[in-house]
C-alpha cells in the first residue's frame, strides 16, 4: 500500500511511475487526496477540542481549589459539550480513514525507475542467460509422458482423489520431490536464511499484509467456515511473522526460508500451459523472504538472484532472467526478475521463480518498522523470491536430462537422492 504523505508530496512522480503499469489512476489518487485533506481538518479540529480540554481540566482543578467551585460549572459543562463533540469527530475521522484505506487497496505499487513501460511479456527484458539448449533425439519426451513411462507422477489419480491440478508423486517421483525440497532449504541455510515451518492457512489480516487481499482473492481457496486462507506461497506467513513489530535497525536484514505447500485455484487457466507440471492447484516450494533496510534493498535484491541463479546452475539447467515491464509485474511488486528454465521437450521457456523488491508496499500494511540510530522509526523494505518452485523445476529436469539410460541426476542432487539416474521399472 501506498504511503499517503508521498502521494501528497510527490503526486506527479507516483502518478508517472503507475502510468508504466498502462492505467491512468489520477482519479483514484485524487479522490485519496481530497479524503486526506478532510481527514487533516478534521483531525486539526480533533486535536483542538483536545488542547481546549486539557486547558479547562486545568482551569477547572485550580478553581477548586480557590474554593470558586460557582466559576467552575461553566467549564465543567463546556467539557461535556467537548467530550460529545469529540466522539463524533472520532467517528468521523475512523470513517475517512477507512474509506482513504480502501481506495489505497486498488492502486499498486510503483514501478522502479529501471522497470521499462511495457504492456505484456514480450516486452520484458532479458538481462542474463546461461547454459546450453540439450541436443535431444527425435524420440524426446514431454514430462508427463515420461512420468507416466517411469511411473513416477500420476495425474489421473489425483484427478480422482481430488480433481485436476492435484499430481500424486510416487516411488522415485516422490524421491525427486524431497530431495529438491532438501537441496534448496541446505542452499538457503548456507546463504544465511534461518528456516521455518509456518502456518499454511492464514488470516484475512495476513492475506491484506503481504497484498493477495483484495488483489487476488479469487485466487486463493478460502475456507468459510473458519474465515482463513489456504496459502499461494509461503510469502504470506512468512512476511506476516513481522506485522505489527518494531525492529532494531541493527536487526536488519532479517532472512527466512520455508518449505510449503502451495494453493492457488489458477482460474481461467487453459490450453498447453496447463498440462502436465506446467500449472497446477497445489504444488511445493522452497521460499527465500528478507526484511531489508531501504538503503540496501536493491543490492540485497541482486543477492537473492545470484542465490537462485546458483541453484539453476547446480541442477545444470540452462535458463535465463528476466527484467518485468511495467504491464507484466505483480501488483504489489516495485521490480521483479523472473527466471525461466528451457524445457527441451516443449521447446519454450518456463517460469520457475520470481524474485521481487517491494520496497514499502508491504511493510506499510503489515505496519513493520525499525527504528534508526536518530531514534525516528521508518518502514522496512520487503523482498521474496522462489528458491525454487518445484513443479517446472520437476519438469525440465525429466525433459532435460532424459537419456537413453534413463533420467539423469544433477550431480549437486545425487547426495539427496540417493541414485544416478531414474531408470524405468
């Protein structure tokens, strides 16, 4: 969310980063401001009645004592009248502030100055790449196939315990899915992350905090008779660990990893870029989360994708990063790098993690602060990314590495799997 002070004192500077998102918001910004200019007034007004208050309370005290109790009366009715007059005010204030809230909901985050204006993903920018395209023989594999030959994933089985999108991994299948899981949490450890294991449904409070609430609602699986949220990532209750906490600016940066399921229904998804691992309902990762000082969140941004390039390059997968536009990053996102794996088989590029700064937009709406050395307290900036995603890494590994032998492992991957190669049963 937003800071309102910043939109009022750089309305043109917000209002020309938004315009690389391809919406005109100058209504919406205006609206804020007008509410925020009655909100000032009405809060001076507040603030007034307050002071006179305390003056009369003071007057009132020495009148007493003076033994004037007859001088006394008219101050003490005028502090009814004040005390009535500020409960309105309250509720007035409580109003304006709810409604500026809900208009800050629709607006998303500014742009970077380096994110470049773009309306889709083809313009996004290409800022790395490494590895090389395997060569395969004219009988390579989709993933699905092959994991239908090596009995390692069986997507109609889920589809019959739950529906689709829902895999059941088994034998060496499941192996694979450990042992990633096992590699990037011992990756993040040796970074400096420190590992949890938290919740993986969360309150509407936490889904508002880190932005899947309002924006992506229709997303999430709720659960209405508990009032909670499946989680889309571990992001969610990671971040969420700090609302609401004043932190120590030497604390800073905080670094967290998890492993968790994952649940997004993927509404209105279809077609190739569905089947298989390619997009799926419930999936696991491995995330990296960093609370960062504003001063060291873009050089802390380049670490976490050095720390996920690193681990494309163990798995000896060709890839390449990818700078957002404007028009295709996350709403709550101020710049996001994208890596994208070669799938051999399907012969195109798949998304495997999102690594993304959010400055201050997160950390505004779950309140997290730190205090500096001058004693002032400021909002922290916020960073996630994908360290990694499972499903598509899952799947470029099985394209990727098929062989007339089998399915090769990694040799960064061998310790955790016990085995060399995934060979048909």
């Amino acid at each position: 969310m937003l800071q309102v002070a910043n939109i009022r004192e750089n309305k043109q500077l917000v209002l020309d980063g938004l315009a690389k998102r391809n919406k005109d918001f100058s209504i919406t910004v205006d609206e804020i401001l007008q509410i925020d200019e009655t909100r000032r007034k009405t809060q001076k007004q507040l603030d007034d009645l307050l002071a006179e208050a305390n003056v009369l309370s003071k007057e009132i005290g020495d009148l007493f004592k003076s033994g004037n109790k007859e001088a006394a009366e008219p101050k003490k009715l005028r502090t009814t009248e004040i005390k009535e007059e500020t409960k309105k005010i309250e509720v007035t204030l409580a109003e304006l502030e709810e409604q500026q809230k809900q208009l800050l909901y629709l607006i998303p985050n500014v742009p970077h100055k380096d994110v470049v204006f773009g309306k889709t993903a083809d313009e996004n920018v290409e800022v790395y790449k490494w590895g090389e395209i395997p060569s395969l023989s004219e009988v390579k594999k989709p993933h699905w196939d092959i994991a239908a030959e090596y009995q390692l994933i069986d997507f109609e089985l889920g589809v019959k315990i739950t529906g689709a999108g829902f895999p059941v991994y088994s034998g060496a299948g499941a192996r694979l899915q450990r042992a990633l899981i096992n590699f990037f949490l011992d990756e993040a450890q040796k970074a400096g992350y420190t590992e949890f294991i938290p919740p993986h449904v969360v309150n509407e409070d936490s889904g508002y905090g880190t932005g899947q609430l309002p924006d992506k609602e229709g997303q999430m699986y709720y659960i209405g008779a508990d009032d909670l949220y499946l989680i889309p990532t571990a992001e969610v209750p990671l971040t969420n660990l700090y609302r609401d906490v004043i932190l120590k600016e030497e604390e800073l940066p905080i670094k967290m990893t998890g492993y968790t399921p994952c649940f997004r229904r993927e509404a209105g998804s279809y077609g190739k870029d569905v089947r298989g691992l390619n997009r799926l309902h419930q999936f696991d990762k491995v995330e990296i989360v960093q609370l960062a000082h504003p001063s060291e969140s873009y050089a802390i941004l380049e670490n976490m994708v050095d720390h996920v390039k690193g681990l494309l390059q163990k798995l000896e997968l060709p890839f390449r990063i990818i700078r957002l536009c404007g028009g295709d990053m996350g709403f709550t996102s101020a710049m996001t790098y994208d890596f994208e794996v070669f799938s051999a088989a399907q012969e195109r590029w798949l998304e495997v993690s999102s690594t993304s700064n959010f400055e201050t937009f997160q950390a505004n709406r779950l309140k997290c602060r730190f205090k500096g050395s001058d004693g002032k307290t400021q909002l922290v900036h916020t960073l996630n990314g994908s360290a990694l995603a499972l499903p598509r890494i899952v799947a470029s590994l099985l394209e990727n590495h098929q062989t007339a032998e089998g399915i090769r492992i990694p040799k960064a991957l061998i310790p955790y799997t016990g085995f060399e190669f995934i060979r048909k049963k």
